[in-house]
C-alpha cells in the first residue's frame, strides 16, 4: 500500500546537514527537521550556539550535534563531512550560510566582495559538490537545497554584491541538478523574499521596512515557518521529482510590478 501523502512530507530515518543553524533561518529549519524525523547535523562557525540548539532538539526528543563550519574553507568543509559521516551518513543538506554587506555599489570594497561571495556562493559549491561526493561514494540518494533569493532574480540598490551571489546560486542549483541526477541526488533551490528574523527585525519595522512592505503585493513580509511547506517538500519522498526547480516564497513580491 503507498504512504498517505502526509507520510511523504516525514523525514523518519534521514539525516540533513545544515549551514548556518545557529540563528535566523537556518536555525529555524533545524528545528523543524528535527521534528519531522530528520537527525541533524548543525553546522556553522558559532559552535556554542549550535550546541545550545543540539541540547533543545535533544530534549524535545530529537537527534542533533554541533559541528563547526567555515563554509568559505576547503579544508573546513572536508573536515566537517568528515566528522559528520563518521557520526551518519547525510541525505539532506540545506545550504543556508550567507552574509551581506549594504553599501552603494561605488563604496563596495574587494573585501566586502570576497566576503559575500565566498560564504553566498563558494560556499555554496563547496558544501554541495563535498557532500554530494559523499553520496556517490555511499550510492546514497538524497536531497541538495540551496537557499537563494529573489534578489538572484531582481535588483535592489546597496547590495550588489549580495544579489550577484545569489544569482550564481540559482546557476549552481540549475548546473548540479544536471550533472547529479543519474545518481539520484535532487539539487533545487528556494528563493526567499523578505523573512523576519532577529538579524533585519528591528528595520523591517522601522518606517523604511514599512514603505519596503507597502511594496509588496501581499502586503506582509514572511515569518521563518513560511518556508516550512518548501523545505519539506524538496527534503523529503513528497519532491521526489523535483529536481533543477526554484521555489519562491515572497508575497508576489518577484512578479510585482515595475
């Protein structure tokens, strides 16, 4: 008998590694593939914070651990997976590690370049091509899901360097679903709008972020469990043929008017 369609939104027995989990976003979908069945392996820089989220998932019955992450690093990335294979081997990565600098495009530095576009979109790459060798060598299927932006697909000024990235991001999803999906690894990615986090909180209510949300045609900029939906669907057997594909959860804010 085939599974009930909620049954295929379940994560029973996978495991995802996610960058970036100590706050915002990543944070947020830590805990809810957590409680989906997912073991988790949180990743990123801030091993403290991570730890703190591992003790939460484990206490509410859960399966996690804290892994330290640069994903700007070669060698940190094949020392994290690493580590994380020998504690399970990932089926799900969702690559959520990202910065940005707002400066007008003239008062952007080499510096502020490298730094979003080695951590958006090199880091990126990195974490997806390190895992998806980990699959192949195991003949493990699984799910790749690159956190993009609808800024991949628009502009908006002061952040040239961000919006670039995340283009490249789009181009890394569409590339690799290609070239990974005779050995059964899905590459898709979600294009966020504006998602309330503690990070852009305090603007988004400021009256800038108040004219920025009246140009929305929802008129509401996206809390984190907006993409709960998304991530389930591309993590789990429910997006099984979705492979190449780019979910935008905005509002209608990327088919808005000009």
């Amino acid at each position: 008998m085939n599974s009930s369609p909620t049954e295929r939104f379940r994560l029973d027995g996978q495991v995802a590694v996610v960058t970036g989990a100590s706050s915002g976003i990543g944070r947020h979908c830590s805990l809810l593939l957590a409680n989906a069945g997912a073991k988790v392996a949180l990743a990123s820089r801030n091993i403290k914070e991570l730890e703190l989220l591992a003790k939460e998932i484990v206490s509410a019955g859960g399966h996690a651990k804290a892994f330290h992450l640069d994903v700007t690093q070669q060698s940190s990335v094949t020392q994290c997976f690493t580590q994380i294979t020998s504690w399970a081997q990932p089926t799900i990565v969702i690559n959520n590690a990202g910065v940005s600098v707002t400066k007008s495009l003239l008062e952007q530095t080499e510096a502020d370049w490298d730094r979003v576009v080695d951590t958006n979109l090199k880091g990126v790459w990195l974490v997806a091509t390190e895992a998806a060798r980990t699959m192949v060598a195991t003949k493990t299927a699984g799910s790749i899901i690159n956190m993009a932006s609808i800024l991949g697909e628009r502009q908006i000024n002061g952040v040239a360097p961000y919006a670039i990235s995340k283009a490249g991001v789009i181009q890394v999803t569409k590339t690799m679903a290609l070239e990974l999906a005779r050995y059964q690894i899905r590459v898709n990615a979600i294009l966020p709008g504006y998602v309330i986090t503690d990070l852009n909180r305090e603007f988004l209510q400021s009256e800038l972020g108040e004219k920025l949300r009246m140009r929305i045609p929802s008129r509401r900029f996206d809390e984190p469990h907006d993409l709960d939906g998304p991530i389930l669907l591309l993590a789990s057997a429910a997006g099984q043929g979705m492979s190449g594909s780019t979910l935008v959860v905005d509002g209608a804010h990327l088919v808005s008017s000009l």
